[in-house]
C-alpha cells in the first residue's frame, strides 16, 4: 500500500514537470505544448489519489485533460466513421438521471413538508439568482447571443447530484440538499423554458413547448424510472449501485468532450472571457443564496445548504437542452466551461465550511 502511494507521488512530480513544460511551451510554440498538458494533467489525475485532502479533485483534472485533448484534437471527438458523436449526449444524460432516481426515494420529497420555509427560500433563490446574474454577465461581458444564451441557460437550470455531494462535505443540511434538488428538478420543465423565454428570447428563438418536452424526456422520464428501479429493487442490484456513480462521471466526461471540440472555435476566440464569466456567476451564487439566507435569519445549517444549491447548476442538462435547440456548439459551450468550475469551488468551499463546525 505505502508502495502504491509512493509511487502516486513520483507520478504527481513528474505530472508537474510535464505541466511546466506545457506552459513554458505555449509560449514558444502552442501546437507542441499539447502532448505535454494531456500527459501532464492525466498524470496528474491519477497522482492526487494518494493525498487525502486533494483526491476530490482528481476526477476535475482528468475533465480538464479531456477539455485539453479535445481543443487540440477536435476531428478525433466529433464523428467516428459516419457516426456524430453528438447523437450521444442525449442518451448519456438519461443514463446519468436514471443513476439519479436509482439513489432518491419519495421520502426526498418530504422534506417539502418538514422543511416548508426552507424549501421555498431555497427554490425562490434558485431560480431568481442565477437567471438574473446570468443575464447581467452576459450583457456586460458583450458575449455574441447564442454564448450569451447559454449563460442565461446554465443560470435558469436547477441544481445538480453535485450540490447534494457538495452539502455532506460541508456538514450542511444534505436533507433540505436532497429534497431543493428533486424539488427544482421536477419544476425545471417549466421554470427553464419560461426564464429562458424571458432573459434570452430576444437572443435566440425560444419554443417553450419543445424545450419543456426536451427536459421531460431528459430529466423527468429517466428520474421517474430510476424512481420505480429504486421502489422495486432497492438493494436487490448492489452492483448498479456502485456503477452508477463511475458511469455517471464518465458520461459527464465524455458530454463536455464532445461540446468543446464542437464549439473549438467559438471557444478559442472567447474561451478566457467565458471563463471569468463562469467564475463570477458561480460565486456570485454562493455569496447572494448565503446573504439572502441570513438576513431572513435562517439557520447556518440551511444557508450553507441553500448557497450551494443556488449556486450550483445541472450543466449536464444544460448542455442537453442545447443539443436539442440544435446549437450545442455555442450555447453548449456555457455549460461546458461552468461545470468543471463548480466542481473546483464546490468542494473548495465545502472543505473550508467543513473545517468550521457549526455551533448550534
């Protein structure tokens, strides 16, 4: 075991050596500095499960590497034969709900009883916050529409499993975590349509209805079968339970993939400015969910909890809902860049919250 992670280590060193000569070449020649950053950050990924404190991070990197190996290789992510790759984002993304419904239960749904003042702050912040900070990043970083649409768009989604694993790290409410989720999950079908009517129809056409029907086939179906898996089989197919969770970040994994060598050009030519955008939206999110929380004097509990889900988005749906308005390649791109980001400084500030208890 001390052997394994010892050489953990070695492959983390020599992954930072390679990482060095990534950058040092993207300033001498950018095409060479490819081979060295995939290499570098893969290492990388596999290096960090020997520490502890940083192996949570270690399925973010190997997104980025994928991110990397995809914007220099683009022809190899987007047709295989005659085959678009695209045409799997969708079915990708049921697998990935079902896995959701296969780890809920109608008990979730409970806490809407238990939890009512709580449930209804948390759904209020969701889906005001993030809408409206999307639109104002979009307007003031002057983003070309189909990009400033899928900002609004990865604004206007619920939240995601993530913010569920997010609020156990941080030792918030995960109860008020689970119930916000399937809450705003179920409620997407008509919240999402109806703010991106509103926010981004000006930006490009909006069909409510078919988007409406694009997240029921994504989202609600594969949940409410997961749902019924659960009800009938729960602990029955131990195997799919352990699965679930490795196929679902595969799938996550291999949707940004696939949008970023779409988008490779859209991306290259505003991909330092989405980036900022991603990283002002997202915290944004956490700072006016935990503000909004707390001058309504709720407990700590439920404002870390509520923070995290506001500020948190499903970009896998995000990114669904592009395909199927036939522009993944720009308003796809939004999600693609957000979700590794909320990864980063999800479990960033859950471990910081974590290492601060809460005095009840």
């Amino acid at each position: 075991m001390s052997l394994q992670k010892s050489q953990l280590q070695w492959v983390t060193r020599i992954s930072l050596v390679l990482l060095a000569v990534a950058i040092v070449l993207l300033f001498i020649n950018i095409q060479s500095a490819g081979p060295f950053a995939i290499t570098g950050l893969l290492g990388l990924a596999l290096g960090l499960r020997a520490h502890p404190f940083l192996k949570g991070f270690s399925f973010t990197i190997l997104i980025f590497a994928a991110v990397v190996a995809s914007l220099y290789y683009p022809t190899y992510f987007q047709q295989i034969g005659g085959f678009k790759l695209s045409k799997l984002i969708v079915p990708l993304l049921q697998i990935i709900m079902f896995g959701m419904g296969t780890s809920m239960s109608i008990k979730d749904f409970a806490g809407v009883i238990k939890m009512p003042k709580s449930v209804l702050v948390g759904i209020v912040c969701q889906f005001t916050i993030m809408p409206l900070v999307g639109f104002a990043i979009a307007y003031v970083f002057g983003f070309p529409p189909e990009i400033a649409a899928g900002v609004i768009l990865i604004g206007s989604s619920p939240s995601g499993l993530a913010s569920n694993v997010m609020s156990y790290l941080a030792n918030a409410n995960l109860a008020l975590s689970v119930t916000l989720t399937a809450v705003a999950t179920l409620m997407a079908p008509i919240m999402t349509p109806f703010l991106m009517k509103t926010l981004a129809g000006q930006l490009v056409p909006i069909d409510f209805w078919g988007m409406m029907w694009s997240i029921i086939k994504i989202v609600i179906i594969p949940i409410i079968a997961g749902l019924l898996f659960n009800y009938f089989f729960h602990g029955k197919v131990k195997w799919l339970d352990k699965a679930m969770p490795l196929v679902s970040m595969a799938g996550i994994a291999i949707i940004i993939t696939i949008i970023t060598a779409a988008g490779r050009d859209s991306l290259l030519e505003i991909g330092i400015a989405l980036f900022f955008a991603a990283i002002l939206h997202n915290l944004a999110g956490y700072a006016l969910g935990y503000a909004a929380c707390k001058a309504i004097r709720m407990p700590e509990r439920d404002c870390r909890t509520i923070a995290l889900e506001v500020g948190m988005q499903n970009g896998g749906l995000a990114s669904g809902i592009a395909l199927e308005m036939g522009k993944v390649a720009t308003v796809g791109l939004a999600p693609a860049i957000f979700g590794p980001w909320m990864n980063i400084s999800g479990s960033s500030l859950a471990t910081w919250w974590r290492e601060r208890p809460i005095k009840d």
